[in-house]
C-alpha cells in the first residue's frame, strides 16, 4: 500500500462519495430520459465496495455484476468514461457498447461486470488461475450478490477454486433480497458464508455498512491468496436503499422502515463520524465532498460532450477484425 | 369481448388455465411480485404453493419442472428474459427434450417455458438474445413465437393444455399490441397452424414473432406503391407450417423472410431452404434474408436499432425482387 | 412394508444378487458383441441400491445415472425388460431407445436414469415437489456420484429443494472416482455429505457395503420427508469393482490393490455372512443365487428372442404424437 | 511426412502450440489419463500445472478458461463429448461470445473449447448431439470442423494460435481417417477458408465434418455412372467461406448440403439459404438437404444408423437433381 494511514481513510472516504454521488446524477439523468435501459443503483452498499477494493492492489483483478457502477468507482476507475458509458457514447468506459450493467475498466484491474447473475464468478476463478498459472501473486476478488449464490456457476466457480487454491476471493454482497425475493425464502442458511463449508473454504461474515471491517476481513483473504493459502468467501451484510433497479417501485414499497433501519446505518455517515471521531476535520471531509460531486459533474460534462458511435462500429469488437458490415448499412 | 395487451392475454391464459386444470402451477423468479403484470391476482387466487417464486437457479427449477411434469403436474415456468435459458441449457435440451424419448415413451412432459425477447432498448448483448432458432436444432420442444395478443392467448392455452413440452417467446416489441380477447374458455390455436396475416399476390412475407408487426406495415406502405405482400406467420416453430409458407410461395413467386433473430441458422434461414427444396419451380428470383446481421447487440441507442429488421429494410428486399422481374413494372432497387 | 423382518431380509439378498448376476452376463454378452455402445457396471455398489430402494415403497420415485443397471432392479424391476434394453429390442423397457445407460422402468416409480452427470438431481427435486402439490406422501429418491456432486445441478437441486422442504432424499454414492478422477483430487471437504451444511439440510454418511446400514439411515430420511420434514443428503461409501466403463482399462490399473481391500468388504458376502450368524439356512441362500442365475438368464432369453424396433419407430416418442417419416425413409 | 490419425493430428496441434507458446495449457475431465489418446505423454512434457484435470462442472471450468484467456493464457479445453457443452451454455453464449463485446474491445479471449461429435454407435440421444449449428446463430464464437487429419492440425494450430475464442467440433466419424501431416510447426490452415476437396461440373456438395468422406465416397460412385459431384467441405463455419460455395454453384448450378445434424435451423439450412439468396440465377433445381431428421438417434443399432447422411441417400439426392435437367441425360430418379 503506498499510502499513508491517513491518506488511505481519506481515500476510501473519497471513493464511497464519488459512488454516492454517481449514483444520484444517474438516477437523475436516468429520469431526465438521458440514459436508456435499466439502472442498478450501489447507493447504500459503498462501504462493501470500497472497502474491499482498498484492500487490493490496482493490477489485481476484479470481477462484479449487474450492479455495476459502484465496484469500478472503488477500484479506482475514472469517472469520466463511466459516465459516458450510462449515456451510450464512444468514450465510454465499453466505448458505448455495455451501458449500465457493465461498468468495467480493465485499466485498474476491473475485468467485467456482468449482468447474468452468476455468471461471474467462473470467471473471476479463471484469473485467478490466470495468475496463478503465469506465477504472478495477483488475486482476483469477486463481487456478487446473495441470490447469485444460488446459481450452479457459484457452485462449480467455488469448488474449482478450492481444489486449485487459486488466490480468488468471494465477496457476496447480501443485501437481502435478490430483486423482490429476501434471501430467507431463496437460501435456507443463516449466513451465506455458511456455504464455505461445502468447498473447504474459509469464509466470513462482515458487517458490510463498516468500511474497516470490510477492509480487514479482506486484506486478510487478500494476504492469504497472494501467499499460496486458496480462497476465502466474504460475505458482507448490506443493504440497497433503492428498489432493485428504477422504475420498480411496487417491489420496495413492501419494504416498509426497514429501509429507515438501514439508513441509520449509512455506511457515509458512520465512517465521517469515525473519523471525525479520529481527529479529522470536518472541513476536510467536506472538501472531499465537494470534490466529489464536481468530479461527477466534470464526468457528465464530459460524457455528454462526448459524440456516440458510429453506426459500423456495431461491427467491431465481435471479433478482434471487424467484421464484414452488411449491404444495406453501406448502401 | 375487451379490448386487452398482450401482456393480459398470457395473464387471461394462465389465469383460465390454472382455474380449469388444478395440476396447472407456475414458477419463476419474482412472479409473486408480478414484475411484467402476467400474473396479476394470482397469489389470491391460487395461493403461494401454486404461484411460486424460486431461488435464482434456472437449471434448478426448470429441471425440477420437468420432474413434476413426470409425475402429472402441468407446469408453467416464467423465465422472464430468453437470455436467462442458456444457464438451464443442460435441463431444456438433455432432459426436457429428450426424456419421453430415451426412456421410450414412459415419460410425458406438459409444460410451458415461458420467457420474453427483450431486444430493441438498450439492453445490451447479454440480455438481447432471440434464441429461438437453436432449440429448433434439437428435436423434442415445441416452440410458440406468437406476434398479437389473439394469437398470444389461444397458442400460450393450447400450450399449457398440450402433452409436450412448449417453450413460448414473448417478443418485448409485441407487449403493447392491444386486441379483443375471446372470453371462450376454450379458445386454443392449434400448434402447427400458421396464419395468413395479410393476403397479397406478388411476394410472400415469412415474418417471426417482432417481425411480424414490421412486415405488415411494410405491406401496407407497399400496396400504395402496387405491391401486393402476402404476410405469414408461423407462429409456432415446432411444429412448422411448412405447407401454408410453400402454398403461399407457389403462389407468389417470391419469398422475403423477416426475423428479428441472427442471421445465421436462423428460422429466416429455415424458412428460406424449405422454399428452395419444395417450391423451387415456382420461385421468380432469390429469397431475400430480412435479420439482424451476426453481430452482437450493442447498448447505445444511436447504433441498436438499426441492427433490427425494418419497414424500409423490407421494402428495400421487395422493390430488389420485384424489379428484377418482369410481370410487375421494375421499380428502382434500393 | 409387508414384508416379514425374514422376507425382507431375503429379499434384500435376492435383489443384490440379481443385480451382481445382470452385470456379469451384461459384461459377457457385451464382450461378445451382443451389446451396442458403452457399459458402466454397478458390481460393489449393490448394498448402496438395494438398501436405499428397500426403505422405500413402489410408488416412491427414484431417478438415477449412466450406472443405471442396479437402481431399477433395485427397485424392482422386472429383468427381461431390461436385458432387452441392453440389446436394443422393442420388448426393451425403453423400447431400445434407451440402451445401457438409461435403463427406467415407470411401472416400478423408476422415473429415469440420465446420463449426464448431475441431471437427475433437479428431475427428482420436481418429482418431489410433484408429489408434495399432489398432496400425496410419495418420497423421491436420486442417486447420482461423487463427481455429479461438483456440478452446478446437484446445487440448484438441493437449494430448490431445501428452501421448498420438498419431500426428496438425495444419495450419493460416492465410489472414490468419477471416471480416473480420485474424489480428493474434485473435492475439498472430507466427505460429500459435509455439503449438506448449503442447504441447512440434514445428512449422514453411511457405510455403503453394509446394506442394512443404509436401508437404516435411507429408512430414517425417507420417514421425515413423508412427514414434511424435508430433504436429506446421504453419502454412501462404496466403490465399484470395475474400470469406469468396459474396454477403459487404462483407468482401472491404477487402482492396484484398492480394488482387493474392497472386495475383502464384499457387499454380498458381508451380507451373507450377516444372515447366516442370524441363522438362516445357506441353502436357502444358495437357491436365492440360483434362482436369480436363471432369473437373469430367463432375461437374457426373453431379449434374444425378442425383435428390433422397426425403423419407423424412431419417430415415435419424441412427441406424443408420432413424427412425419421423412421422404428417404418411405420411398 | 508419417500418416497420423485425426486424433494424433490433435495430439500433435496442441503439443505443438504447448511447446511453442508457454501460455498455452489444457484442461477438462480426465485428461491427465487420457481417454481418447488426445493427450499422450502431455503429464510428462508439460506438467500438471499445464495439464489440468478438472472437477466434472463443465460452466465452472469454461468460465474459468475465459477468465484465465481474460488475463493472457491461451487455454484449450478438452470437453470429451459434445452433448457436455450445454450444462455450460451459461459462460459459452453469455460470457466467452460475448465479452470481448460488451466491454468494448477490452477483453480478448484467445481460448478453445473442443469437443467430439459422438454418434453412430448406439450412445443414445443424451451424447449424441451435433450442436455447432446453433452456435452459428450467437455471434463471437469461431467454429471449425474439420474432416480429415491433415485439416485437424491445420485448423487446430491456427484455432489456439487465433485471438478469439474457438469452438472446435471433432467428429468421431472421422477419427480413423489416416493421412500425412505436415511436420512444419508453423503448418496453419486459416480459418475462414473453404476447401474443394473434389473437384467435380454437375453438382456442387456442401459437406459438414462427417459428411464429407460421405460425399466423396457418393462422389465416387456417380462419377463411374458419369455424374459428376464438386465437393466443398467450409471446414470452419464461423467465419464460412460463402464465396467459395456461392462459386461453385455458379459454376454446377445444383447443390446438395451434406450435414450429419439435425434438420431444422442446420448449417444445411444456412448454406441452402445463402445460395438461393446469392447465386439463385445460376440455379437449375431445388437445392437438397441430407441431414439427420428432426428426431432423436435412438440407441437401437436396428434404427440408428438409417437416420444418417448415407451415400446412398446423396446419391439419390444427385439422381433427383439430374433428373430433373436436361443437360445431363435423365435417370430414373430413387
Ligand atoms: C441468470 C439470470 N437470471 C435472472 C436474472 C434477472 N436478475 C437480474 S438481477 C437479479 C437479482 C440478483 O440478486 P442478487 O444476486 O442478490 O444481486 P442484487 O441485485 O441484490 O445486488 C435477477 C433475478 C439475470 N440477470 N440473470
Ligand atoms: C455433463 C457430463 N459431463 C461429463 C460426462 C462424462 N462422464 C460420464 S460418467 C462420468 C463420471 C461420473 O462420476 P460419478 O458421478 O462419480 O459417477 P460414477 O461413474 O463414479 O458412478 C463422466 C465424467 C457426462 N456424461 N456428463
Ligand atoms: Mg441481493
Ligand atoms: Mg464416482
């Protein structure tokens, strides 16, 4: 870590207000119309992204889901090309080809959001070999949610894993429900990292709103793979202060004040007054503040400055050559 | 009759299959919530057991529909967007398709997978898919690809009533045609009966589910120009009305296929070499090929949507076939 | 059960016989040409069959694998149906469709033997929940290996089957490979029943030679799946005395002197052995032997006999109705 | 030069690239003792780390091939039979066909999935599939199919040494065919290019994998009863070579697909469409399709066998095509 104690609790404090306030001018040009498709808002989950992103390197690896724009933001991406992608132009992050659900900036080691649940994780176990096989000591951490760990692909993602000790960590993001359905009625478990059992996996459970004990939990499992010792499930017990994706709201109504619960809880707010606690001026929390709602602001002037693509270049990125464009787009 | 979406005809179906028949239940993710409005009251009316939300794990609960198939249940299962089959691959095409064959007859399957084309508005690759041309590769499924609500209602309740396994595609781009329903408990479209959607003389339009609403527009834009299209749809896949299609090709001389699938061993590309074994003395010039190229979907709405099938895309084909010919005045070929 | 306790001992003797007698002269008739495609015999594993189909009631269902000999008999079925299915007859209990690694019989709740691996489990889970909307108290049982359980199918089914307390009783026969792969090499935890800790979902390991060892644990399953206790996952330790498949040698003399430790644990002889320290007359179990010699050649007989599907027969089944016969194939 | 079989051919293409390329390595089920002989020697020369058996989960270990390509290795994975590729459509059709895609170009995944084609010999519906025609109809996967020795190792190398992922289809039929292959390690047969692997003037043939020794032994026998067959084998179907097939028909104006899948939606289908859209002028009959009927292969050697592409059944096919002109004397058509 090349940071100081200091700068590095600044910086995760940095990183969660850049998601937080992401979210919130996505959501808005989102209901502006300015962004098409589905929107799967991070707000409320910060504190599990940033801090489990903190706890790695940038040239580790990172593989996420749907909910995609929280887990780049933390692994250090610019906001910029991230914002561009939600709006569909060429400098998009996916060069306007991914959108929403797939927020993923291989230049800081993010290698793909994806948005068929599950569908990650085999992946994420595949760089982990990568690595392993090339005798890098990178790891590979991936994020997913508690009802993707009811899919074959976490079965089979985990177990290889395991038999292979490859340095991968598991980080589920429970946030108690998977779009309408609460984990209790899909998951017969206590705790999702209950499932480590299965694979021989050490596993555990972290308060996922605590930026520090995400962080810790982490570096702990990050420490582990890097030095030979195989893989660890995380889970982290969160929340989503919005209904699964916008335009859904018949789904959270249902949810009554267990919301207003989770909001005391605000993963933002309980690491401001950890610090402030600590001695950091609340003057300097506010700057970062600000600068973080300008830095979103710069990241949507850009995008929306940003041209889209052109009509051919739905032909690219099929393959590694372009392919042949069709007579009736070239007339 | 009511005016109703399609949207309601597959609630109505369900809804006056699952009162007429108590072995009809119904399995999804999210279904109690009723996240498209297909399942509307159900909850109230058939209670939890036989409206029933499921964990995340298709193959799981797709595999498990054919086990209660098995032993006499009728399942419907809602998988809301076709991209989601593949992770149940394993149970649609080794067991779903194929168990009433391999153990020789002893087993029957009735039921219904249901799940919806969702292509068109920035959904990106991965939820964009149009499948329905592969699980025509494997023998076994029938397949239903109804493009209006009429359609939508007696196909998805012969489905449910049928023996066999059905997947049903609900193509996205049909939800808001809106159709009087029959309120006939007994309303069912045969599988394996297509429909002349418009009767026209000078070329046969062979239209799929999204496509279908696409070529009669064209049809109507064309006529103003003289040019008559005949516009069929199968509506179901399997079984295929190969006869009407080459009926209608006898007929017209020439054939243009609209299919909002890829390219590539298409149902477009069915259709088309079906005509060219049975009707090749009838046929006047090529069949033209209207899909979307073998390219993947992309996000930004400033490049998906020409990547679809088109009125002009259509009309463009019909003015290339019929200016190549003589019996209607050549027009110029776009 | 209507069985006397002396019966049913019998009976289990007898269907373990018949099922070591099937797939000796299945390896000869096979050796000898007579049987198509592959053969995965099930000699060794005959306690873990008879044991787990005896605490079970005819109309129970049981869905198996490609090891597919022993569980319909196991459950009863009738033999000659059988052997002609080996042979590819009509008179086949799969009218020849089937062949070596499907052998299902209905008519006994032999709901299907698949040879994919793991496809069986969510089949048998639905048969489960078939039963359980039915309102009725019929089980469903599934056998499936130790390889079978690394695949996403064995997790979705027994979530799906757990979170809906269906009433199904999942049996792993683990047999120490799945083809050359040794279980330790696939696995990372002791034993596959540790897995049931997933699911919240009792289990037990159990000694697969010892019949009546696993008729007592299948028996306590099977009590609290009728009662809506839900499912149980059970491991039974087993081993099979050949290589995976006829002519796979390669694989087998790897094995050395395993094979002989096992077969010093014999599940017959033990058995055997058992009846006779209880007393029963060794004549009495000679003339089982005998009887299920002629048994299986009475069997073979019948499949002799019998004739081949008609060509037209291959468009039956794949529908209810038949299929239109192509051009080629009616001139 | 020595004759090689097709799977010493496989054998050869991957040891090659193992030994050229460190990034290269192998994975799949039991390929440490090497059930077909794909793998001979494979432990010693590279080690286990690079030689890799896996847990039997087909999603989890060719999602961790994409993930491993994701990051710079070159994996090839060994999925023994191809009816083992559908418990892995997940992380075939949503993950590897589409990353690269999705995320703009930023991920390549140089990866290859082999797998054999396992029918004809009594296995029975569950491992006798065929599948690579709906793989044709998702964009982002290469497709070869090769159909002799020498063309195994071409495509092989060229298929491991090619920058997107490949799905590389070995059909069983074609395993003892013998030939010489080229010891250059630089030997590459590039994807995309058809071959005439009999020059003929009457009747152009479409052969897939195991069809095409069946087209040329048909080719064979016509051509002692002065037929005389142009047998095209596309030897990779993504990317196809349309051109070379849409030439030859030009040149025969007939055409037969020789295709071992089923029927409908079929590379059978595709081919047929694409000559009656490209090259219809030239056309002088229908074209025909011997495939596999839309049923499943039974296990019965009684009933098995006759469901195949037969020589018997192109050069019937043939005989309907001739027949039917007037160029070549008419035969009594079967
Ligand atoms: C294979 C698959 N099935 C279903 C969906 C539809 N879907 C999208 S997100 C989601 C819920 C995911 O829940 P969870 O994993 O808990 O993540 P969360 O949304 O709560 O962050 C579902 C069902 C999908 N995208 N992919
Ligand atoms: C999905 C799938 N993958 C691979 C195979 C090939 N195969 C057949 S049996 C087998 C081993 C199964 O091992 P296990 O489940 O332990 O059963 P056993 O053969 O030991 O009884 C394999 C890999 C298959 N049939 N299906
Ligand atoms: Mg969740
Ligand atoms: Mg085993």
């Amino acid at each position: 870590m090349t940071h100081q104690a200091n700068d590095l609790s600044l910086e995760k404090y940095r990183r969660m207000l850049r998601i937080r306030e992401f979210e919130a001018v996505a959501e808005a040009i989102h209901a502006g119309g300015e962004v098409p498709g589905s929107l799967h808002t991070y707000t409320g989950q910060e504190a599990t992204g940033v801090g489990a992103c903190i706890a790695l390197r940038q040239d580790d690896y990172m593989v996420g889901n749907h909910r995609s724009h929280g887990h780049p933001i933390a692994k250090g991406a610019a906001l910029g090309p991230l914002m561009a992608e939600l709006l569909g132009k060429v400098t998009g992050v996916c060069k306007g080809k991914g959108g929403s659900m797939h927020l993923s900036d291989f230049s800081v080691g993010s290698l793909g959001e994806t948005s068929i649940v599950g569908s990650g994780i085999p992946v994420a176990a595949g760089a982990a070999l990568g690595a392993k096989l090339q005798g890098t000591d990178r790891v590979s951490l991936c994020f997913f949610g508690d009802g993707a760990s009811n899919e074959g692909a976490f079965h089979e993602g985990l177990n290889l894993a395991s038999v292979w000790k490859l340095p991968a960590i598991f980080l589920c993001e429970n946030n108690g429900y998977a779009v309408s359905t609460p984990v209790s009625q899909a998951v017969a478990v206590a705790d999702i990292a209950d499932r480590a059992a299965a694979y021989g996996m050490p596993s555990a459970v972290v308060d996922g709103q605590d930026i520090d004990a995400v962080e810790a939990v982490v570096t702990e499992a990050v420490e582990r793979a890097r030095t030979g010792g195989g893989p660890t499930l995380i889970e982290a017990k969160t929340y989503r202060y919005a209904e699964h994706a916008v335009n859904m709201g018949r789904v959270l109504r249902d949810r009554g004040a267990e919301v207003d619960t989770w909001r005391a809880r605000d993963p933002i707010e309980l690491y401001r007054a950890k610090l402030i606690a600590q001695g950091v001026e609340s003057e300097a929390l506010d700057a970062i503040a600000r600068d973080a709602k300008e830095a979103v602001q710069e990241a949507l002037r850009f995008a929306r400055e940003s041209a889209y693509p052109d009509q051919l270049d739905a032909f690219d990125d099929v393959f590694v050559e372009r392919l042949p464009i069709p007579a009736y787009l070239t007339n | 009759m009511a005016r109703a979406s399609f949207i309601e005809a597959i609630r109505q179906a369900q809804m006056e299959e699952m009162q007429r028949d108590e072995r009809v239940f119904i399995m999804g993710e999210d279904i109690v919530c009723n996240v498209f409005g297909t399942t509307t009251g159900f909850v109230d009316m058939f209670g939890k057991e036989r409206v029933r939300d499921t964990p995340i794990s298709e193959n799981g609960f797709i595999g498990a529909s054919a086990g209660a198939a098995m032993v006499g249940m009728r399942p419907i299962v809602d998988v809301t967007i076709s991209s989601f089959l593949y992770p149940a691959m394993d149970q649609i095409m080794s067991m779903i398709a194929k168990s009433r064959y391999i153990y020789g007859g002893q087993a029957k399957l009735p039921l219904v997978i249901r799940s919806c084309l969702f292509y068109g508005n920035s959904n990106a690759a991965q939820h964009s898919d149009r499948p329905y041309a592969m699980f025509m590769n494997v023998p076994g499924l029938k397949i239903i690809v109804p493009s209006d609500a009429r359609d939508m209602k007696g196909l998805l309740k012969a489905a449910i009533r049928d023996d066999d396994p059905v997947l049903c595609f609900e193509d996205g781009n049909c939800w808001s045609s809106k159709m009087e329903l029959p309120e006939d408990p007994d309303f069912l479209i045969p599988l394996g009966q297509g429909e002349v959607k418009r009767e026209g003389t000078d070329i046969t339009v062979v239209a799929v589910a999204g496509g279908v609403p696409i070529a009669l527009k064209a049809a109507q834009r064309l006529a103003k120009e003289g040019i008559s299209l005949e516009v069929i749809d199968p509506r179901s896949l399997v079984p295929l009305d190969r006869g009407l299609i080459v009926k209608s090709v006898r007929k017209t001389g020439r054939a243009i296929m609209v299919d909002p699938a890829h390219l590539s061993c298409s149902v477009a590309s069915e259709v088309s070499a079906t005509i060219v074994e049975e009707a090749f003395e009838s046929l006047r010039g090529p069949i033209l090929r209207v899909t979307t190229p073998d390219t993947h979907l992309p996000f930004s709405p400033a490049i998906e949507k020409a990547l679809y099938p088109s009125v002009d895309r259509i009309v463009a084909a019909a003015y290339k076939l019929v200016g190549a010919d003589h019996r209607i005045p050549a027009q110029e070929t776009v």
